[in-house]
C-alpha cells in the first residue's frame, strides 16, 4: 500500500457513516467536505482522516476512520436519500408503553448493504465510498461460522 498522503474535496454533499454504537446508517448534509488517505493513525499506516463543516454550522468538526471496518458514502446532496433507521417499533404488551428493538444486532455488516442496496435501486451516484462492509468479505457470515465451529 502506498504512503502518499492525498485529500478529495467536496462541496454541497451528504455523508453517510456507519452507526458507531448500535449499528445503522448516518446521514448528514456537509456544506464542506475534505477526506485525506494513508493518515498515520494509531498502529494504521492508511487511515482515512474526514473533516467537514455540517450544513447551517460554522465549526469544522472531524473524524479518522481506521481498521478493516471502516464504511463511507457521499453523494450529492440532491441525490441523497434517507437511510432507514436502526431502530423499529417492538412489542411492549404494556399499555402506554413504547418499546423499540433494533433490526440487527450491533454492527451488523447488513444495515450498510440494506442502505446500499436502497441507494442503488434509487439511483445514486456516489461521489467517494470507503469500505464495502459485508459485500467485500462477508462478515457476518464468517462470525456466524465462528460461532458454530465453538458451539
């Protein structure tokens, strides 16, 4: 892997990041967007460094994605689309009770390729995307064989 350091720019555009507690997929419209590879970041030597300015703020405000589990998406903010949420009504069985359970467990790899397939029978054009979540190595299925090789 190469260690030269090179930055995208983007203006007017949505970014969607992985959920970084329960999973899910996060939308947010940037006013301004830089995304800088092969950042130096812990024991990484290819990090992925994101600053951007939210649309309706004045602050820049960032984050480095690093690891085998990075996920990133930007579009043009007109082709944008809403990701479904992570949560869903659940079955309380009490009355005046709201109860809410999660579509899949914590990081699941299929709230991001459930949003992929979404943008793709929408039309999406992505401007950068990071990470391929279970389409590259299909993480899910190799926990699920894990778990059954110990049980």
């Amino acid at each position: 892997m190469s260690n030269d350091v090179n930055s995208e720019k983007f203006e007017n555009v949505t970014m969607y990041r992985a959920g970084e507690m329960l999973g899910g997929v996060h939308a947010m419209t940037c006013k301004t967007l830089e995304v800088t590879f092969n950042v130096k970041y812990a024991q990484y030597n290819d990090a992925v460094k994101v600053i951007y300015m939210e649309k309706g703020k004045r602050t820049l405000r960032g984050f480095t994605l690093s690891g085998p589990q990075r996920w990133l998406r930007v579009c043009a903010t007109k082709d944008a689309i809403t990701p479904d949420p992570a949560m869903v009504p659940g079955d309380s069985g009490v009355a005046g009770m709201t109860c809410k359970v999660s579509r899949y467990t914590s990081c699941d790899p299929r709230y991001q390729t459930d949003f992929e397939d979404k943008a793709d029978a929408a039309g999406v054009t992505w401007l950068l995307a990071i990470g391929a979540g279970a389409r590259e190595g299909d993480h899910l299925a190799r926990c699920l064989a894990m778990d059954k090789a110990v049980a």
